[in-house]
C-alpha cells in the first residue's frame, strides 16, 4: 500500500510495529495517570500530608544518595510549589507526548530523567520493588532508540515530513526530525 508519492502508506509504516507502539501508549498513559495525583490544590500533598509531599518525605526519611537528599531539604523544600507545578507539567508532558506519539524521543528523553530522578529518590524506601524503576528506565529508553512515536502515532506523519524538508536543507526541520 502505497501514498501518491509511491513512498509506503500511513498503514503500512505504522501497523508492523504495533506492539510498540501500543507499549509506548500505555506507558505515558502511566505518566498522565501518575500526573494527576500531582494536586496544586492541595499544595501537592503538603496540606494533606499526601500525595507527592509524602513520596518527598519517604525519600528525605530513607536517602538512597546523602547528597540528594540535601538536594531535596535545601532546594527542593523551599521551594515546593515550584517543584510541584514543574513534576506536574514534566509527567504530563511525558504522558501526552508518548500517548499521541508526537515528538517521541523527546517525551522519552524526558521521561528516562524523570524515572532516573524518581530511582534514586525512591530506590532506598521500604517496601519498594527496585525491578519497578529499572522497567520505569528501560522503556522509554527503547522508545528513545527506535523512534516509537512512528508506530501508531502522529510521528509516523510528522517525521518523514521533517526528514524531507531537512534533507533538503532545513536545519530546523533536521533536528525536529530526530525527536520524532
């Protein structure tokens, strides 16, 4: 199945690898999901002793690495709210990015930093399953690598577009290529 450019379908490109990319829709739906426990109105768990500020205070409690933990008393703390919107707005734009498959490895880069952050806050914390955050890593490393957004995503669109217009001397179109 051809386009009108005799270069291969929509369908074609994308369905072979549907595994893929039905793992990279449901590990940033993971993401978005994870992302609304994030609730500014509860000033992200510190009225309530929830949610993201009691994650924060197991980390501070059990530290996997002393110097994060001084990171998390005498940055991160101080400067709650701050935190909060940006852990908010990061997961989400993880979650959106690999659901749609829009600028995938850009979402997965992303994401491999946020799960290395959430490894080593959590890693030393009681009851939790290391196997958990080496998966959380993994994946998206695999999405970054093969370009999953093109499986079942609007990457499958967007990337041959930008390939095109970078090879034809788009800088800009070049690199946008690469995220996709």
């Amino acid at each position: 199945m051809t386009d009108g450019n005799n270069a291969p379908g929509w369908f074609s490109r994308t369905v072979p690898l549907w595994p893929l990319g039905l793992a990279r829709i449901l590990y940033g739906v993971l993401w978005w999901q994870q992302s609304k426990w994030k609730v500014p109105s509860d000033d992200f768990g510190r009225k309530s002793g929830g949610g993201l500020w009691y994650w924060v205070q197991q980390e501070i409690q059990y530290p996997t690495v002393p110097a994060y933990k001084g990171f998390l008393v005498n940055v991160l703390i101080p400067n709650w709210t701050f935190f909060g919107y940006l852990t908010l707005f990061t997961e989400t734009f993880i979650g959106v990015t690999l659901i749609l498959g829009v600028f995938t490895r850009l979402g997965s880069f992303v994401a491999i930093g946020m799960a290395a952050n959430i490894t080593v806050g959590i890693l030393s914390v009681p009851h939790e399953w290391g196997w958990t955050y080496t998966m959380l890593i993994t994946l998206p490393a695999l999405f970054l690598l093969t370009g999953a957004g093109r499986s079942i995503g609007v990457d499958a669109f967007l990337g041959p577009r930008l390939e095109q217009a970078g090879a034809q001397g788009n800088r800009p179109a070049k690199l946008l290529s690469w995220l996709t």
